[in-house]
C-alpha cells in the first residue's frame, strides 16, 4: 500500500516536472459542439494531424466536445493560412514568428449562426538543431491554436 502511494506520488511529481499539466475542468462547457468538419487549406499539409488534434483536445479538455446527436451546434474549423518567417537573430538560433488563421463556423441545425476568422501569432526558437526546432515549431502551433480557440470560445459566448 505504501509503495503505491509514493509511486503515484512520484508519478505525480514526475509528470508536474516535466511541464505536464491537465486542464479538464469538471465544469459543464456553456455549450456543446460536433466538429463536421476539422480541415487544413493552407499550404502546410504537415501540420494537417497536429491541427486536426489540436482543435479536438481544445473541444476535449473544455467539456465542449459531443457526439452528433448530443451537441448543441455543429461545427467546422478550417486552417486558412499558417505563416512562418524569421524575425531576429543571434549566432545560435533566429527567432522565428508563427502566424495562424483558423475560419470557425458554427450551425444550428443546416443554418450559419456564426462565421469568423482568429488569427493567432506564436513566436519560436529556429536553433541549429532540425529536431529541437521541430519541437519549437510544433509547441508554438499547439498555444497557437489554444489560443484561437481561446478567442472563439469567447466570441462565441458572447454573441450566444
């Protein structure tokens, strides 16, 4: 029993370290959606699946997501454009500027209720290594489209 619990206190700590973090609130969500439609249009056809999860486990973890016959609205999230350039320099790594824009649009049964373009800007590291620049690039999309979804969440509510 003993073990048990310092093991899950270990793991506790571990995942706490390591920048890990859940963020299911418990809460009801003041509405529920079904994504019909979750698709990538901009020229970045890699970064197709960590859109398509993104959006899922922002719906996910802020109790939005529902099943078709359970949700209040149907929705569509579409990757419109997804910009990167490089903005300043130093001798081992150029800060690079992500630039995101997601059309939200929202259906009540067959109507548009909402439609609406967020745009989203997430700096990150462009460093000597490919690999940690990867990992740059991708965790500067994932608070990019967090922070999309921040504003639509907002939006949304507002305009309901």
């Amino acid at each position: 029993m003993l073990k048990k619990a310092l093991l899950i206190i270990l793991g506790t700590f571990l995942l706490a370290g390591c920048g890990y973090k859940m963020t299911l609130s418990g809460k009801d969500s003041a509405f529920t959606l079904y994504p019909v439609r979750i698709e990538n249009l901009s020229k970045e056809i890699t970064a197709t699946s960590q859109f398509i999860d993104g959006i899922k486990y922002s719906l996910a973890v802020t109790n939005t997501l529902a099943s078709k016959d359970k949700a209040d609205y149907t929705a569509e999230f579409v990757l419109k454009e997804l910009k990167t350039s490089g903005a300043s320099a130093s001798s081992a790594s150029t800060t690079a500027i992500m630039n995101l824009t997601v059309n939200v649009a929202i259906f009540d049964k067959e109507k548009v209720i909402f439609n609406r373009n967020f745009n989203a800007v997430q700096s990150y590291d462009n460093t000597n290594s490919q690999s940690q620049t990867r990992a740059n690039k991708e965790l500067a999309m994932n608070k990019a489209i967090e922070k999309t979804m921040v504003d639509f969440r907002n939006a949304f509510q507002q305009k309901k």
